[in-house]
C-alpha cells in the first residue's frame, strides 16, 4: 500500500497539516491546507499527515482538499475507534489511518486492523509506552508510532521515545513522532532506528512550513569537532552545528577529559581512539590505534551498535582517493579529514555524505577555537 511503501524507501519525514494543538493552542488556524501540502511535496516529505479531529481545529474537509492538491501518500489523523471511521478516511482520500492504542483494546484494534486492509488503507498503530510497544509488535501492526508525547498530560520525554525506538522490532516501520524541532533530533530518531520522523508543530510555527521540513531532513549534517571550552560549544550551537565533537583520545592536542554542555537540539559525540568508556554521549566516534595514532578510518556507535563508517585521512597524511573511498562507501559516511569553508562543498558535491566533519580548520591553535572561522565553517557545509 501506498503509505507504508513510501516509508520504506529510506529515512524521511511525514509532515503533518493541524491548525491547532491542545496543548500548544493555535498554531497556524487560518493555513491553507492546498498550499501547504503543495510545498510539503515540493520539499521532500515522504507522506503528509491531516489532521481531521475538531479539537485540532481539523476537518473532513481538509483531507479532501490535500488529496486533491497533492499526489503524497496522506495519513488520516484522529480518534478512531470504529469502520465506519476508517470508511470515512478512505472516502475522503487517505492512503491510511490512526490507530492509538492508548484508546483501544486488544480485540478492537485488531479489528480495526483487519477492516483497514480490507479496504486497502494502511494504518499507523501508536504507541508512548513500553507496555503498548508490546502490543503493537504482538499485533502485528505494519508500521508502529512512537510518540514521545503522552497523550494524557501532554509532556514530551523524548529519551523515553529514543529508548523505545532502539525496542521497535527492526522488520516494522518505525516513526518517531511529535518533539523533533531540529535536524539533529531527527538524526537521533533516524540512528536509533526510526524510519521516519512525524513533524507538525514545528513546521506548522515555521514561517515557511515547505522550507522548515526541507532543514529538518537535508543531509550533510555539520559537526564542530575538538572542543574543550564551553564559550567554543556556544558559538558552534549558535552557528547551526548539528553535533558537538570531543576528543577523549590520550593523544590528541585537542584532548578534553569530559563532555561540556550542550542543548537537546544538538548531539555530543565522544570521539575515542582504541578504548572507549561511559560518557553520556548521544554518539560515539570510534578510530582503532595503529602505530600510536589513530586508524585512518573510523565508526560511529550508537546504543553500542555501528551505525556509519567515518571516511578519513590517514594521520598527517594526504591521501588523493580520499573523496573517492568516501563516494564509494556503503551505508551512512561521515565525511572528515583536511575539510574547511573553502573546499567542503566540492567534497560535498561529489560525495553526498551523510555528515561532514572538521577540527583544525575552525580552530586558531589546538583545542582553541576561531569563532569566525567556526561560523564559517558552518554556513559553508549547510
């Protein structure tokens, strides 16, 4: 079926159409669902998400006039308990439908399961705990919601959605959704295992909804990596860095013995060469010891299981196949070695990693950093 065949494709978003949000008020009450579902599908969303429920300020009616403007999968969004809702949704055009195990038993939801297949709708079965994970795996729904919002009190735990996300069973559909404001927080999502990211309040605030989702989900993302002062964190935050790098390795100039602060909207990474410990990190970047220094090329780890290769120079080297080994790498890459403002973006051109990496170029002495050079570094890899 359509929707869950378009989330199959590789990590993406649905971005999601809601006038309003209980817990949150108006967000955008006099949007123009046709216009924003036009710039939703000219931006890169894999489905678009409707709500129908009045209490969202939402409509049959805006679903009809989606369907109509877009050739998206579309997801009916609401409180769902019957058929007759589900033949409504597919009626008024959606490729699939809501099912919140919050609001339902076992016996109904399994019911309903049956009765959307029959009538050729997928369903999003949602779940915000360990307990409905369970039942949503031993249902054996298709594609599984984990909102890191509870429903009942409205607060967001985002880790408890990461840690249930690295639960999901592998061979479902996976989507991380509500509290993903930046790029970075929808790369944990996606590292975690996540196929994709459910974004509404954050694109239905934004200025440009169209132009929010093409940030959330446009790949490279940016590291700032060697810092050992938190006033350099503060400035690579500010600059737009999707992750904070912090070498623990014993024998870099750039060492620092512990992780400085840094807001949920980015990622700490803990780089290490040859032994690692417990850090907190959100990632890990992992280089074996060759003959004192660090291996050419890397790991990052999340949760401890490899998640992409780090594509790199050998140390004090150059190596003139380097952008080459990166292009032809499997998988997610990350980008590093002898990258700055001035040749970043060729390497991004012709290699299309998935982040790109850099110390020495935003630095003015080891372990110290130009903060000019850093928000250049920044705007040129964005």
């Amino acid at each position: 079926m359509r929707f869950a065949a378009a989330l199959s494709k590789g990590f993406g978003a649905i971005a999601e159409f809601k006038r309003r949000s209980p817990s949150a008020g108006d967000l955008r009450p006099d949007g123009d669902v046709v216009e924003i579902a036009r710039a939703y599908e000219a931006n890169g969303a894999r489905a678009m998400s409707v709500l129908v429920d009045e209490r969202f300020a939402g409509t049959w009616d805006d679903l009809r006039a989606a369907r109509a403007a877009t050739t998206l999968p579309l997801l009916a969004k609401g409180f769902f308990s019957t058929p007759e809702h589900l033949l409504t949704a597919r009626e008024a055009g959606a490729d699939a439908a809501l099912l919140i195990l919050r609001d339902l038993d076992d016996a109904t939801c399994a019911s309903l399961l049956r009765e959307a297949d029959a009538l050729g709708l997928d369903t999003l079965v949602e779940a915000h705990d360990a307990d409905e994970l369970a039942r949503a795996t031993k249902l054996d729904a298709p594609v599984i919601g984990v909102n890191a919002r509870d429903l009942s009190t409205f607060r967001i735990d985002r880790d408890a959605q990461l840690a249930l996300l690295a639960r999901a069973p592998r061979e479902r559909i996976v989507i991380a959704e509500s509290a993903i404001e930046t790029r970075a927080q929808g790369a944990a999502a996606e590292l975690t295992g996540a196929n994709a990211i459910l974004v509404g309040s954050t694109l239905m605030r934004a200025p440009n909804p169209g132009a929010k989702l093409a940030e959330l989900i446009s790949r490279p993302l940016v590291k700032v990596c060697g810092l050992t002062r938190q006033e350099d964190v503060d400035v690579a935050v500010e600059a737009g860095a999707d992750l904070v790098g912090f070498i623990l390795a014993r024998e870099s100039p750039r060492r620092t013995d512990t992780l400085l602060d840094a807001p949920p909207t980015v990622l700490r990474v803990a780089v290490f060469v040859g032994e690692e410990h417990e850090t907190g990190a959100d990632v890990v970047q992992f280089y074996a010891r060759e003959n004192g220094h660090r291996s050419r090329d890397g790991v990052l780890r999340r949760n401890g299981a490899q998640v992409a290769s780090v594509v790199d120079l050998p140390w004090e080297q150059a190596d003139e196949t380097h952008l080459e080994r990166a292009r032809t790498a499997a998988g997610r890459v990350m980008l590093a070695g002898g990258l700055g403002p001035e040749n970043v973006r060729h390497a991004i051109d012709i290699v299309h990693p998935w982040a790109v990496d850099s110390a020495r170029s935003t630095e003015s002495e080891p372990g110290i950093k130009d903060h000019d050079a850093v928000r250049a570094w920044v705007e040129a890899a964005r």
